[in-house]
C-alpha cells in the first residue's frame, strides 16, 4: 500500500526553472566547485562525454580539497564508464556506487526493469537539483537534431533538508547503517531549515515498496481540483487508465486541457503508443500538440495558476509502475507563470497541434478494434507490472574496479559489494 499520505507541503523556499543542459549543467557545475563539505548526485545516466568529463572534473577537485561527494549511477543507464574514470573518481576519494549492476548475455544487458531513475544533486544540504537531465552532451542543443528538451529546478530553503534526508537513506540502506546515516545528517548546516523564498513544496518519489504511486496519485488529484487549465508535457506518455479518465473529465466540465507529446521522438515506438491514445482523449475535448524541434526528454505540468511540478517521471508503465522516481511539486503562482509562459512558447512555435482530420484516415474498424485492446492495456498494465518480481536491487561500491571488464566479461561483482532492500 502506498504511503502518499505522508506527502505534504513545506513551505519557505526559493525555486528556479532550469531549461536544458545550457542552463543545469553551469549551475550544477559550479554549486559542486563552491561546496564546502558535501556533495551527493543521484542519475540514470552518466556518460563518458564532453558532459560527463565536466563533471568528473568538479567532483574530482571538489573531493581533493576535502568535500565528502557521492556519486550514485544506474546499472542500466550507465554501463559504459571506463576503468580509467571511474579510477580517477575514487583516487580522489569520491564514493562511486552503482545501483543494481548487471551482467551482459550475449552483449545485450537484461536488467532492463525496476531502474533508479532519479536525478538529484544536494550540495551542503542547502542548495538542491531535481528535473529530469541526464549527464550526457544530448542535452545540449550543439549536439544536433537529436538534442532533447528537458527541464530541472534549483531549490533552496527547508524543502532541501527533506530531498537531503532521502538520498542519505538511499545510500544507507544500501549496506552503511544507521549509525552511518545519523553521523551524516549531523553535518546538514542549521540554514538548510531557514526560509529562503515564498513557494511551498513537495518533494514526492516512487519506489517499489512504499511508495509505489505516490506521484501518479498527485497528478490525479490535482486534475481532479483543476477548474482552468491542465497542461503536461511528458517525453513517454501512456498512463494508466485512472489517470486518462481523470484528463477526459477535466476536459468534459471544462477545464483547457493540453497534452505536448513527442512528435520527433528519439524512439519511434513512443510516439505510436501515445498516438493510440489520441482518438479517446480528443472526443472528450483534450487538446494534444507535438514538439517537433527535436526529441521531447521532459516531465512537466501544471494545474490552474498554482500546482506545478518538474521530475524524472514519465507517463508511463516503467515510471509509473517499476522504475525509482523523484518530483518536486510546487504551489506557487510565480514559478506557475514562468513555467506555463515556456510550455505556451513551445506550442506556439515549436509544435504541431493534432487535429481532427490528421486521424480522420484511420479505418473506423480498425480505431474500434485498436481501442479495446488500448483500454484494456490502459485498466490491467500497472497490476500486472506490479507482479514483476520485485529483486533487491544492490547498490555496489566501485572502487577502482574495472566495471567494463566485469561488464564484458559478465563474472562477478565489482570489489567492495554491498547490498540495497529498498531505494528509499
């Protein structure tokens, strides 16, 4: 059972929209050069790039001169880092620990579910970084047509003692203790509590025990309690069917409701899920528009003129149902407004909004027999994903171990194992 009712508003903060890598991997960057004691980055992908040796440098130097960093990657999203990075990282004393490693069989890797797909940084338990950004250079719009759009946001003030609070948890109970994680929270400064703007915040996550719908849950009641305008921006879009029916209801009392999906995906297969989905969400008044600049990576919304929200979770069957996730929510006028003035300019000039007659050649035999199978898929998906087996994922700290010769070779752990229950 879900435990969302612990969810609940901190207020006092200060909270800064991040647009793509040209403006989160500066910041993040130098927040990591200026601290002064800690520092702990959370992400699904960390590549050996222009991008990733950026940060490789920040963390290193930070390190050197006595700031505790750790570093946490997915097993998954992040297979491809060489002996000679990873050495360079805890030569320098930094922990890098690698959520749910897997081996390879016949060089294609199978642990494809139940991912860490959150991406956090905190620095001194004062400044704090959540969105959905990758450490990779297609983030950046020099990489070319297949750039992505994506969104994060800089928190400071009390909500960062929570997020602080939870990737401390993470790494302590993958194998540190408790005694560890109390030593640790000693070291968050008295001003990680102090008022540092006016909005309120939620910092909300799914996990596969605990939490395992917190954030679908408030995104369905906030469409619920939305009397103007509902707009999300997601990358992979195919939600359950609670919370289509939630988006046909608004639609149906009201409510301007617009969906930006992805209309230059980076895998085809994601627009043909969501395009499944337009039929029924039209007739009910849903208005859908699709970026076409270049691949959609965001996961935005905003209810009304307050409830917004930036994360790493998608809208759909892996982000809702198997994999780690962590969204900020936000109540607050000014952030709503700067963040529905971004989403209107990307549908007024970098969208294609879907009509009517673009579906019109569909075979009507074909649409009836397509959307029974849909809704059927849409009602049963989140239950019988939650059958999956639900592994104990293991959190292993790389030291200095050659991680692509274990990779290739598919023997062993790395040195130095420790295993993780439960993700917070």
């Amino acid at each position: 059972m879900s435990s969302r009712n612990n969810n609940h508003w901190t207020g006092g903060n200060r909270i800064e929209l991040l647009e793509n890598g040209e403006q989160f991997f500066p910041r993040v960057f130098d927040a990591i050069r200026k601290a002064r004691r800690e520092v702990i980055v959370e992400t699904f992908i960390l590549f050996e790039d222009k991008v990733g040796l950026q940060l490789h440098a920040a963390m290193r130097e930070a390190a050197q001169r006595g700031v505790k960093i750790d570093l946490m990657i997915d097993g998954f999203g992040s297979p491809e880092l060489s002996h000679e990075f990873i050495e360079g990282l805890t030569s320098a004393g930094v922990k890098v620990r690698v959520f749910d490693p897997g081996q390879r069989f016949m060089g294609q890797r199978l642990n494809v579910f139940r991912r860490m797909h959150r991406k956090i940084v905190v620095v001194d338990g004062e400044r704090a970084f959540v969105g959905g950004i990758n450490y990779s250079a297609d983030h950046l719009l020099d990489f070319g047509p297949k750039a992505k759009q994506d969104y994060a946001v800089e928190l400071a003030g009390p909500i960062v003692g929570e997020i602080h609070q939870f990737v401390l948890r993470a790494i302590a109970l993958g194998g540190k203790g408790a005694g560890w994680l109390r030593r640790r929270l000693k070291l968050a400064p008295p001003s990680s509590q102090a008022r540092a703007g006016e909005a309120d915040a939620m910092f909300v996550t799914r996990d596969n025990r605990r939490h395992t719908n917190d954030i679908e849950w408030q995104y369905r009641a906030a469409i619920r309690a939305a009397r103007k305008r509902i707009v999300i921006a997601n990358a992979y879009f195919f939600p359950g069917y609670l919370l289509i029916k939630e988006l046909r209801r608004a639609a149906r009392r009201g409510v301007d409701v617009r969906l930006i999906l992805q209309g230059e995906p980076d895998m085809p297969i994601v627009k043909t899920a969501a395009s499944m989905l337009y039929h029924h969400l039209m007739h009910a008044g849903v208005r859908i528009y699709e970026y076409c600049d270049r691949p959609l990576h965001g996961k935005i919304a905003l209810m009304d003129d307050r409830w917004s929200t930036v994360g790493s979770s998608n809208l759909d069957p892996l982000s809702l149902s198997l994999n780690l996730e962590a969204n900020v929510i936000v109540r607050d006028a000014a952030f709503n407004q700067v963040l529905w003035e971004r989403m209107d300019r990307l549908m007024q000039h970098s969208c294609k909004q879907v009509e009517a007659a673009d579906l019109a050649s569909e075979w009507s035999g074909w649409r009836l027999v397509r959307s029974f199978f849909v809704f059927h898929i849409l009602r049963w998906y989140p239950a019988l994903l939650g059958r999956l087996p639900r592994h104990a994922p293991r959190l292993t700290l790389a030291e200095a171990t050659d991680l692509a010769s274990q990779r290739d070779s598919g023997r062993g752990d790395p040195a130095g194992g420790a295993t993780q229950t439960e993700a917070a």
